[in-house]
C-alpha cells in the first residue's frame, strides 16, 4: 500500500481490534461481531487468570457456543501476588477445568 493512512488499511482489510481488562466484554464483542458479520474472522484472545472474581465469567465463555468464524485463544496468566497462580498444566483436563485450576 503506497502512502495510505492505518484508518484507511482498517476499511480496506476489515481488521478490528478491540481490548479490555473484563473478559467477559472481549468475550461477547466478539461473538457478536462474528454472528453480525458472516464473513468475518474472528480471534479472541482472552486471558484466565487465578482472580475468582472472573471464574464464572470464563466458564460462560469456555463453555458457550460461538459461531464458525469465531476463535479463541486462552492465555492462562499468573499474576502473583495479586492473584493466585495456576498448577501445572494438565493437559488431560477439560479446558474450564484448566482455566480454573489455580492454588487458593
């Protein structure tokens, strides 16, 4: 693209960003992005943490059904001495199961 400005690559490529710090707003902002436009892609990327204040919010997400073009990317953070900090990775888990499993 010679001298185009980024607003004018963002209507061309129809590339959106968006960010927050509740999961539960990335989470549903982008489901409906990709259930408003079909021909979307779609990546969340959204972040577990040991906060238990979040924990049912990520259950909803890891559990809800979201369209074809909808993806997630889960980021399990440890973010001491804040919160608490994951077990190792147990690969065998279910995904909410994973996402939750942090010392108390």
């Amino acid at each position: 693209f010679p001298t185009r400005r980024s607003s004018d690559l963002n209507r061309l490529s129809t590339v959106r960003g968006f960010w927050s710090d509740n999961v539960s707003v990335v989470g549903k902002l982008g489901a409906d992005i990709a259930r408003t436009d079909r021909n979307a892609i779609v990546l969340r990327v959204l972040r577990s943490t040991g906060n238990p204040s979040y924990a049912n919010s990520i259950r909803k997400l890891a559990l809800e059904r979201t369209p074809s073009n909808c993806f997630t990317l889960w980021i399990r953070e440890d973010v001491p001495p804040v919160c608490a900090c994951f077990k190792p990775l147990q690969v065998s888990m279910p995904l909410v199961s994973q996402l939750l499993d942090y010392a108390k």
